[in-house]
C-alpha cells in the first residue's frame, strides 16, 4: 500500500456489493478516510460482517439522487470517487429491465453530473463491464472493442460507459473506467450465481445447479485482484492526467468454461457429484474473454492470484461463512 492513500477522503458507491466490501477492507487498511453510499441494508454483507462499517463514514441514499451525491461530495470533501454501485444480475436484467437501467444508467450520469459540479474531486474510477462489449466475433476483447450490448444488462453497461467517457472528453473530469469479467470471491451471496451456488451445494451435499448448458466461456477475475485494481488505476490517474477518458481491461486472460470452473471447485473440495444441468438461461453472452495488455502496459498492472489461488481462498471463505451461519 502506497501513502496515497492517507487520509484521503474517498467516495464508494455500491459498497455492500460483493467488490465494495472487499475494496472498503482495502482502503481502511491504506488508512483512507471512507465514506460508503448505501441503499438497502445487508447484514450479512462483507462490510457488515468483518465490521468494516464502524470504521467509515455512511450515508443512506440511492445513487440516482443527485443532489445527495453533491451533498455528500460537498460535506465530506470527497478527492476520489469509486463508483460501484450498480444491479449486477444478468437473471434480474432481463425481468426488471427498467430498475436495472435506472440504477446503472442514471445513477452513473448522475454521480457524473455531481462530480462535475464539485471542483475538489480529483479522481473518479467507474465499474464497467466485460459486458459492455456485447456479443463479439473477434477475441478476446481489448479496449479498441465497439460497445454493442444487446441485452438490458449489456446494454446498461455500455451506455453508462459511454456516458463517463463523455463527461471525461466533453467536460474534462477526471475519469477512467475499469471493465473486468465475472467476479467470484467470498462474500457474494447471490446464490444463483454459478461460484457460491456451487460451493453451498457441495457444503450441503447437493446436486450444483448449472442454469445453462455449462458450455458457455467466460473470463473470471477474483474479487480481491478487482478490489487492488481499482485502487491502482486511482492512484495511476492522479499521477497521469493523460488517463482520463480512458478504460482498461482487467483480466487473468484465461478462457473458462461454467463446466470446468465448477469441476475445479469440486476438486478443491474434494467432492464427487453429479451435476444439474438445466440449460435454462437466455440473453447471454456465448464466449467471451478479455486482454489486459493495455493495463500491463500503461499501469504496470499485473494479478496478484491465479484462478486456483482465488477459488481455494473462495472455497474457505465460505466454509467459515456457512458453517457460522
């Protein structure tokens, strides 16, 4: 952890998300002075659960409220904002394609526009999305890829993507964009999702539930390596102005199968079961995987855990959790 980050008062959206909690432990151990925008109360959140919260500052509120952004901007002379907060659920995109919007879409032109209107931000980092891109013929993806999402969630990754990369071009705020694939790590407790579902089953001596036809490729990144990339893309822009405006890749550059990804956990946990291959999901992407040569290149960016080394720390994480639980 570098000094920069040192009482340096910072703005994290979304933070009881699955990243949020990760990249808030992160920030108090740099000693940044934190302040969590939180809408719903979750108990069993990682910023609840490891107590982080009694070491930042909260405020209640939705991140479509522009005004309590800019109050929140204001009163807590915020200097870098991360901005996470979003409906990440590509199953809930596609039922409530309007709330999605709203939260991704809105809520990121309106921090934006906050942003803006505060001269003391000096920094401002937005979650994209491997999904921005859309459906692609040629990978893996790098960052010259056209943004086509075709599907709600896709495309409310794009447009607010496009929207940061307005406000850095047209009005020269200070932003970059990250777009990283699927995030795996403890703390999720979206259980639908393909890594704690699997790993709750096999705890529980069931069958793991595979939605799709478990062929489809996707590229998975660790939550704690998301977390340290945030970070580092905030200091680098702080250092580099140049950077605004611009998005980077993170990624292990591995081409992954939802098969193989659940059969790896079984072999961490040691468990012979067969799988329940349901071959139900709809609006998603076949294959995709991402480059990060850019990231190595321009921030000197590399992985600090390999998939094995994620999933073995997921795996624990949860053993802890459900047997507490």
């Amino acid at each position: 952890m570098s000094g920069f980050w040192r009482d340096r008062p910072v703005l994290v959206t979304g933070a009881t998300g699955l990243v949020g909690g990760w990249l808030v432990q992160r920030l108090l151990a740099a000693e940044a002075d934190v302040v969590c925008l939180v809408r719903d109360w979750i108990p069993q959140c990682e910023l609840v659960r490891t107590n982080a919260l009694a070491s930042v500052k909260v405020v209640r509120g939705d991140v479509r409220d522009q005004a309590l952004l800019e109050r929140i901007l204001g009163e807590h002379e915020i200097d870098t904002v991360i901005h996470l907060a979003a409906q990440t659920i590509v199953g809930i995109a596609n039922r409530n394609p309007v709330s999605t919007f709203e939260t991704n879409i809105q809520g990121t032109w309106a921090l934006l526009e906050a942003c803006r209107r505060s001269p003391l931000v000096k920094q401002i980092v937005v979650a994209s999305s491997d999904k921005a891109y859309g459906d692609q013929e040629v990978l893996p993806y790098d960052e010259t890829t056209p943004l086509q999402g075709q599907h709600p969630y896709d495309v409310s990754k794009s447009c607010a993507d496009l929207i940061a990369h307005a406000y850095a071009k047209s009005y020269g705020l200070p932003v970059t964009i990250t777009r990283c694939g699927n995030f795996y790590g403890g703390g999720d407790l979206n259980w639908n999702r393909i890594v704690p579902g699997t790993i709750r089953a096999v705890l529980r001596g069931q069958r793991p539930v595979i939605r799709s036809d478990g062929h489809s490729i996707r590229d998975y990144f660790y939550v704690e390596d998301g977390a340290a990339a945030y970070m580092l893309l905030a200091e680098r822009l702080a250092s580099q102005p140049n950077l605004r405006g611009e998005a980077f890749n993170f990624s292990n550059e591995l081409q992954i199968s939802v098969l193989d990804l659940v059969r790896a956990i079984l072999t961490i946990m040691g468990a012979d079961l067969t799988l329940d291959i349901r071959n139900e999901a709809a609006n998603e992407i076949r294959h995709q995987y991402l480059s990060a040569a850019k990231a190595r290149r321009v921030l000197g960016w590399k992985p600090l855990f390999t998939l094995e080394e994620g999933l073995t720390r997921t795996v624990a994480w949860y053993q802890e959790f459900l047997a507490r639980e």
